[in-house]
C-alpha cells in the first residue's frame, strides 16, 4: 500500500504528488486558518495596548500617590541674626518643619482584658466592629475557636482594623489598631455570648474590659510665627578614659560593672583577658555604652563613651582587682575606701598619678601623719587635682577632684594602702542641652530638640554668645504648593497623552477607504476609565471640600480634554487661604484621596483593567487552542490526499506500462506479416 510520506514522485507515475498535496493544502490552510490567525493578531494587538494603557495607569497613579498631604501643606523655615558685632555665632541650629512624630496621624488601638491560655470562644457567637462611619463588619465564629482563631478571623474579615495578640501577667490580650488613622476613624465594638468582654463603645457609660492604649489623633503642622531662640549649652554624652596601660596587659582578677543613668547594672565578662577582649565584651552588652581602644604610641587607653547623650545618661563604672583602672564615679572625683576617723599613718608611702605625671605624697614634717597632713601635701603639689575630706557618718574618705580630663590613681603602701583608688579621666561630661525659645528655658537630653515648638524639630550645632539675636521664622510655603499643583496638572495631561494615542482615529485622505484607527480607539473599557477620572476631577472643580473648589484656585479643562494651571489665580489662592487649599487636594474628602481610591480599583485585581485583559487573554488561549486543532486536522487532510495521489499514480504509472507493452507487442505482430 501507498504510504503518505511524499517519497513516491513523478518518477513513479506522471503526476506530481508533493505539488498537487501541497497546492490543494495551502488552499485548504487559506480557508481554515485565515480568519483565526487574523483574530490571533488582533487580540495580540490589544493585549499589547491594553499593557501600554496599564503602564500610563501606573504611572499615573504613582505620580497621586507621591502626592502626600505634606506636598500641599509644606512650610519653610529662616533663620536670621540681628546681632551686631564681628564675633557674630555662624549656623548654631537648623529647623525641620512636620517631621518630627508629634505632628504625624494615629491610628486609635484597643486592648482587651486579659484571658487565659487556650480559652475557647463558642461557634456561631459574633462581634460587629464599626470603624468611623463605614457600615459595621460581623464576624461570626464558624467553629469553636482560641483567642487567636478569634485575631485570625477579624484579620480575615478585613473589616477595617488589624488585630494582633499580646501576653503580659494578666493573661492573652487581643490588640485591634484601625488601619486608618485620624479622630473620624474611631472604633466601636459590639459582641455577644463568649465574645461580648470585646465589647467597646467610648460614647458608652457601659464599662468595658476593652481600653484604649493609643489615642487617634489627626496630622497637625507647626504654627506660623517667629520665635527668639538663644543656645547656651549643647548636649553631651558622657565619655570617660583609662590611664594609660601597657600594651600586653592581661585582667585575670575582679569585675567589671557599667551603669548608664537610671538602666540596670551590666555585668562584664570577657572572653579573653586582653584589653581587646574587654573593649569587646563591653561592646556585646547591653551596657549602653561604645568602647574604643585609643593608643597614645606608648600606652592604650580605654574610651567609654555613652549611646545617649544627656545629663540623666551619666556613667557609673565600678572594677575590682585588676579592673579597678576602669572605676569611674558620675561626680568624676575619685572617692578612697573609708578609714576611722583620727587614723594614724605611719610606715609606707603613697604615689599620686595624673595623667602622664607622676608625684609621691610626703606629707611635711614627721610621722605619724593624719589624713588632712595627706590632703595639705597633695594640694600643696599643684598635681592637676584638689584633695578633700568626706565623712559618711563613721568613716572618713580622701576626696580627690580633677581639675582637667587627665585619669586618677593613688598607689599607696604600707599604711597608705587603704587610700588606694584610681578613676577614669572624663573627656566630655554628661549633659543636656539648655536654650531659650522666647524667653523660656528649654532643656533637652538630645540636640535634636523635637518637643519644644510643636511641629519643629530643632538640631542644635553650637553655643550663641549675648552678641547674637536669632529668629526662627516659620511659614507657609506656597511655592511648595505651587510645584504639587503642577505635577498634579502635568501628570493627568502626560496621562491624556497617552491614552489619546492608544485611540486615536485617523480620517482617511482617499475616498472608499477605511479610517485609520489606533488599537484602542474602539474600545469602551478605556472610555470608562477615562469617564470616571475626569469625573472626579469636574465633581471637585464643583464641589470639592464644600469650600474651595479646583476651578477657584485655577485648574480647569481644556478644550482638548488636558487640564491647564492659571499660575496667578493659585498664588492667589494659597495666599489668602492656604489651608483651604490644603484641604483641597489632601483632606479625607479631598481630591487626591478620591482619585488614589479610584486608581487602586481601576488597577486592582478585580478591576477594569485586569478583567478586560484577562478576558483578551482566555479569548487568545481560545485561538491558539482552534489553531491547533485545525492544524492538526490539515495534517490529517494532507495525509489523506498524500495517500490518494500516491495510489492514483501507481495506477496509473501500471496502466502506461501495459500500454507499452501493448504497443510493443502490436508492433511485433505487424513485422511478422
């Protein structure tokens, strides 16, 4: 039998098999596959301007979204100087303006009481929680269920607030913070049956275990105005070093102990007896403090600064044994063990180290000598440091005071022992910044000053002296304004743009022919989209905020449906009302949060935009799987006529050799005539 593999050609018969198959196919694959092909083409078309309309979406929607209420309610600072004289104070501070947390939106968060581990809540009980004036979200328990079930279900329910657990000594309690911040979003809750302890109503004289931990509070900006602001003193933090210690020196013996100000006491335990080793434990606790080793090219000494600064962040250090050279005391004096009062010291001596100097103690005349001889002797010696006496009630203590940074040691032998002690050198002291903002004091651990000026955070840089007379000005900036307005305008225009040259029709310059159309000029999706954007934009140049409209501070449309910007009409605006303005474009009911909310649902999962894209994409998957069915089919079809020509020409190349031969025999019977 004939195969259909094309290898049987004209050589086997008269016919042309591979042609006649492949002529009768073409024109079958014409008929069948034409018209899907062309269909393929044109959802690939659309698929592709759907995807170019999407990213003029995005892009759209990114430029709102970068429009924050701060974009049109900004404020700038000046800072001037009115002093006279040569010697004036050059940038002692800087102003930030709305950035410090005081200023920023909160969302309300309750807490519940407290509940035991494991407690069950009963299938079927629900809570209703209202968030500001949306319309109250049930949740009811599908199955008996664990205050985590309970969370999980809230969650679930996306009913406008985030729910979370946490466990202290009154058991499990169940956290909701509204995902929304500001007064309008308070939170109701009504429960009942196992549930109905969650229940809470803040207008209710009804208790509740149920109390606020976080109060809602609306976005506030600085006021407007000038202040006087002096600088006397900046922020510290505390920083102490070691006398100097040979390199190689190991600590085998004793402890180490770090207070920072009122924190709890950090024990320190290296993991080598090296200075390296210390300087590194102290870095691994939670000591709140940084340590450094700094060589003078002799010796090393050990630096302690504080991580805050401020006169309540002071450092306490106290070692025994070998870690006594870290000892310091948040007076900075050095403070010996007591003796009894009238103690006598007879035999040895006693060597005071300053710094780098070194002087032994001698006391003038002779032996026995009493501790106020000792405190004579070394006040008398111009050491760097001022002795005293303190008495805590039974004992007596040699005081010393430095006079500068440099560390202390006393070395004593003999009957001097007891006064042994060093402390560590104070390289800068703990304190707090001090300045004066129209006449009132104001103190601050930090040179970021955040509380003083609600809305302003102040950074100090250096000390003003009586010649100076800074004001700090703070206002509002219209040209902030100005620049949001313009990308406002420039983004729906680059928007307008864009669309119109996915739809745009062009009209045909030869007469019976078709217009010339864009992928999208046809498309209603697109319209819609279009439709409601600009809706919104006419309903706020009406009625925006019930106050101030975009038409009334000079935005408008065009004829060719882009938006134009009247320059002097917004100056205008911003500077007789600038909060109208403000509240324009970026309170709850103003513009920019109507288009972010419509531009999330356009571009959402379930929006215009994916649906239609999803639809052209199913429709395409349709295609492709009609194409290959009918590919498959012509595959079979060319099998089939591949088959039947095979065998027509086998006939019919049997049929011209019987001719043949018939002619060759007739032949022969006529020559033998």
């Amino acid at each position: 039998m004939a195969t259909s593999t094309g290898s049987v050609s004209t050589a086997a018969g008269p016919l042309d098999v591979e042609t006649l198959v492949k002529q009768l196919m073409a024109a079958e694959s014409k008929s069948r596959l034409t018209n899907l092909k062309g269909k393929a083409s044109a959802f690939n078309t659309l698929i592709s301007a759907y995807g170019n309309f999407k990213g003029a979406l995005t892009t759209y929607q990114n430029a709102i979204k970068g429009l924050t209420s701060a974009s049109f309610s900004s404020q700038k600072s000046a800072i001037s100087n009115a002093g006279t004289g040569s010697n004036l104070t050059t940038d002692p501070f800087t102003a930030d303006i709305n950035t410090d947390e005081t200023t920023k939106k909160l969302a309300q968060k309750l807490k519940s009481g407290g509940f035991t581990a494991g407690q069950l809540f009963n299938a079927g009980d629900s809570i209703a929680i209202k968030v500001g004036t949306d319309q109250p979200t049930f949740v009811t328990l599908k199955a008996n269920s664990t205050l985590a079930g309970v969370r999980d279900a809230i969650n679930a329910s996306k009913a406008g607030v985030t729910a979370s657990i946490v466990t202290d000594g009154s058991g499990d309690h169940l956290v909701l913070e509204a995902n929304a911040g500001g007064t309008a979003n308070t939170i109701k809750i009504t429960a009942n049956g196992s549930l109905a302890g969650l229940s809470y109503d803040a207008s209710s004289n009804q208790p509740s275990a149920v109390t606020q931990i976080q109060a809602p509070r609306d976005a506030t900006k600085a006021a407007s105005g000038k202040y006087t602001v002096s600088v006397s003193q900046l922020a510290q933090a505390h920083k102490v070093s070691s006398a100097g210690i040979a390199p190689g020196t190991t600590f085998e013996k004793g402890v180490l102990a770090i207070k920072t100000g009122n924190g709890s006491t950090a024990i320190i335990k290296p993991r080598t007896n090296t200075l390296a080793g210390v300087r590194d434990a102290i870095n691994a606790s939670d000591a709140g403090v940084n340590a450094a080793i700094v060589s003078d090219g002799k010796n090393d000494h050990l630096v302690i600064t504080a991580k805050d600064s401020g006169a309540a962040n002071s450092l306490r250090i106290t070692g025994t044994d070998n870690f006594s050279v870290f000892s310091f005391d948040p007076s900075g004096k050095l403070t010996t063990p007591g003796v009894p009062t009238g103690q006598a010291f007879n035999a040895g001596n006693l060597t005071l180290q300053v710094g780098g100097k070194s002087i032994g103690v001698t006391p003038s005349g002779s032996a026995p000598f009493g501790l106020s001889d000792i405190v004579a002797s070394i006040n008398g010696a111009n050491a760097g440091v001022t002795a005293s006496i303190s008495n805590d009630g039974t004992q007596d203590h040699l005081v010393l005071t430095p006079a500068g940074t440099d560390p202390v040691m006393l070395t004593g032998v003999g009957d001097y022992a007891p006064l042994s002690g060093s402390t560590m050198g104070q390289l800068s002291k703990a304190q707090d910044a001090s300045l004066s903002i129209d006449g009132v004091t104001v103190t601050s651990p930090s040179n970021k000053v955040s509380d003083a000026i609600s809305g302003v955070t102040l950074n100090l840089a250096k000390v003003t002296t009586a010649a100076d007379s800074f004001t700090l000005s703070i206002s509002n900036d219209t040209s902030g304004v100005s620049a949001a307005a313009n990308t406002f305008v420039s983004a729906y225009n680059a928007l307008v743009k864009a669309v119109n040259s996915l739809t745009r029709q062009t009209p045909s310059t030869t007469k019976g022919e078709a217009n010339t159309s864009s992928p999208l000029g046809a498309e209603s999706s697109v319209k819609t989209v279009m439709e409601q954007l600009r809706g919104t934009l006419l309903t706020s140049m009406s009625d925006a905020t019930g106050t101030m409209s975009l038409s009334q501070i000079g935005i408008s449309f065009q004829k060719d449906g882009t938006l134009a910007l009247n320059a002097d009409k917004l100056s205008k605006a911003t500077t007789q009302n600038f909060d109208g303005v403000s509240n324009l474009f970026s309170s709850s009911n103003g513009v920019i949060p109507k288009l972010q909310k419509l531009m999330d649902g356009i571009l959402g999962d379930s929006g215009i935009v994916a649906s239609k894209s999803k639809g052209l994409q199913d429709s395409l998957k349709v295609n492709t799987d009609q194409q290959a069915a009918v590919n498959a089919r012509l595959l079979t079809l060319k099998d089939s006529y591949t088959n039947q020509f095979n065998r027509l020409n086998l006939t019919l190349a049997t049929m011209q050799s019987r001719q043949t031969y018939l002619t060759q025999q007739l032949a022969k019977l006529n020559g033998n005539k």
